[in-house]
C-alpha cells in the first residue's frame, strides 16, 4: 500500500512538474545540508536503506528530525536515483499537522501554486527544485516532495532512451 502511494505521488510530482520552472522565494538547492547530485557515498554512514526501487532507493538518516516547524513527520526518505541525491519524500498524518505543514511551507517559500481553491495541493516550481505538497482532507494525511529538476530532467532522458531502445521489441 505504501509503494502504491509513493508511485502515485511521484507520478503525480512528474505530471505537474512538467510545467514551466518559475522561481519562488528560498528556493532550497537540496534538503538538510545535502545538496542535489550528492553521491550516497557521501552520506552512505548516516543512512540506512528503507526502500529499494526499480530506479530510485529510499533511506532514511539516522538521528534525523522528524519535525518541519510545528509538523510531526510520520516518514522522511532521501531517494537516490544512480546513487545520487534526487527526492526527498515526506508524510504527515493529522489535522493538527498537515494545518502546520502548510503553514510552514508558505512562511518559508511562498504562498505557491494552488490549483484547486477546495484542496489543499500546493507546488513550487522553481529552477532548482520542484516542491509539491498534497493532503488529504478525510484522512488528515500530507505527502510532501522535494526534488531536483536536474535530476528529474536525467531521469526523463534515461526513459526516453529506454522507450527508444525498446522499438525493436515490436
């Protein structure tokens, strides 16, 4: 159920994303002090692995902060994308924490994009990183997601070689 949910939203994430980059204010070039890009090696004795995917593997940092302002984080996970830093992917549950979540968010980079005026789904898009925020209301829960656009733009290139390539399994 959880990697359904963690598939959905990054599909959603690469959906918005494809939207034109428009800067927002404190634009973050990674997330807690590592930047994007970071080879996991750098950071491979703090992490450990949570999650291994077809592209992308999930860890979590040891002795991390499970709190964004007033907002008590139910996971936090660093995707690395060929052992690089490209994702940060985040959850919160409750009212009272998905009401501080969004709170925080546009106290530190804006009101952001809002497109539906009856959710509470939020992106900023700027030229280095793309932030998307989606919470439902009926269950009090956020999925929260940092990610590096150059990163994304050498994933999209790698599938679309992939897809390519594939023209001769026809």
């Amino acid at each position: 159920m959880k990697k359904t949910k963690l598939k959905a939203a990054v599909l959603t994430l690469l959906i918005i994303t494809s939207l034109n980059a428009q800067a927002y204010q404190n634009e973050p070039d990674g997330f807690r002090g590592i930047k994007w890009g970071t080879a996991l090696q750098e950071n491979e004795a703090e992490m450990s692995l949570v999650e291994s995917g077809k592209t992308t593997n999930y860890y979590q940092r040891k002795d991390d902060k499970m709190e964004i302002g007033a907002a008590s984080l139910e996971r936090l996970a660093y995707g690395y994308t060929g052992n690089q830093l490209s994702t940060v992917i985040i959850s919160t549950e409750g009212y009272d924490n998905q009401q501080a979540l969004i709170e925080t968010l546009k106290a530190q980079f804006g009101r952001g994009y809002k497109p539906n005026r009856y959710m509470d789904t939020y992106l900023w898009q700027g030229p280095t990183t793309t932030i998307y925020l989606n919470c439902k209301s009926v269950r009090s829960s956020c999925s929260l997601i940092f990610s590096s656009k150059e990163m994304k733009d050498k994933e999209d290139a790698q599938r679309k070689a992939q897809a390519e390539s594939a023209a001769s399994d026809f």
